[in-house]
C-alpha cells in the first residue's frame, strides 16, 4: 500500500524498483577509528566502507559502525554540529561539501546524507528544491554518479513526500535512478 505517496512514486514502489524503509533505528557505541581507505585497528579489513555527507553529529556513524563499516570521508558544514562530530570521532568533517572536489572523496561502497530538510519541513518555507539548502540534493548526486557506490541511504523528513504537491521527491527519485 502506498496511502499518501505522490502516484509516480507510489507506482515506482509497486513495481519493486523503488523500496521504501521507514525509521530504521539502532543503537551502538562511538567508533574512534581515523579516516581514510586502508584497512582498520588490528589489520581486519572493514565490511563495507562509506561516506557520510551532510553528517551533523554523526548520526548514520553511530549506525554504520558497528555494522562493521568504516568511515572514509565526512561533511558537515555546521561548526556547531561538526565540533560535537570531532568531539565524538576524534576527526574533523570536511566543511562544506560544495567546495570539495569529487577527487578528495575516496572510493566507497555505501553514500549517506541527511541532507538539509529546511527546505522540506512543514516547519519551512516549503520551497523544496527551489530553496538554496534543498538544492543541496544535487551534491549527493555528483558524487553519486562520479563515485558509483552500491548503494545510498538517504534521510529527510516525512514532509518530503508531499512539498511542492511531490514535485520536489520526483525530481530527486528521477535523478537518483537516471
């Protein structure tokens, strides 16, 4: 059943080529492992390895973690929420992920981001992704598309599903499967 969803969405969901998952949760201890591509503490080699775009304090880490992955790359452009990242990790997220050229982010299997949901919340505007913080999305893209992970997990709020009469969740499902 797809009550709600935007009907081009709703049919990408019944065919099976897009899946839905709702509020994953799981608790974990803070991993302090550094950055980068190599193997982890003790020479074993990581499950799968991740970036972690707009990360605020860290929260896909947390879960990542100790699913066995490692972190190779992080972005956060709040110094408020990037100090309590470095704080937790004992590493620094790059700043604003505009800035950092597609080369600086190494190879990875899983792309994260909690891309900004001004843009999208009841709370805003609702400008979707004709706000500047919405149009934020086409980074994941970028990388996406130059880095070719197996995989993205992506995270918004529930009001995603409807801005801009689901307009704005079209675009992006249409520019995630292009």
């Amino acid at each position: 059943r797809c009550d709600g969803v935007p009907s081009t969405l709703a049919n990408l969901m019944l065919s099976g080529d897009v899946a839905w998952m709702s509020g994953l949760r799981s608790g974990a201890a803070v991993a302090t492992a550094g950055r980068g591509g190599g193997a982890v503490e003790g020479g074993v080699e990581p499950a799968f390895r991740y970036a972690e775009l707009f990360a605020g304090i860290g929260g896909f880490r947390l879960g990542l973690d100790p699913l066995g992955g490692r972190c190779v790359f992080s972005s956060e452009i709040d110094a408020f929420a990037a100090a309590t990242y470095e704080r937790n990790f004992h590493e620094a997220p790059f700043g604003d992920i505009a800035e950092v050229p597609t080369e600086a982010v190494p190879a990875h299997d899983l792309l994260t981001a909690g891309f900004p949901c001004q843009s999208f919340s009841r709370a805003g505007e609702q400008l979707g992704l004709r706000d500047a913080r919405g149009d934020l999305f086409y980074e994941i893209v970028r990388l996406a598309r130059a880095r070719k992970p197996r995989a993205l997990l992506l995270e918004n709020v529930p009001n995603l599903l409807r801005v801009d009469n689901g307009h704005a969740l079209h675009v992006i499902v249409a520019a995630l499967t292009a």
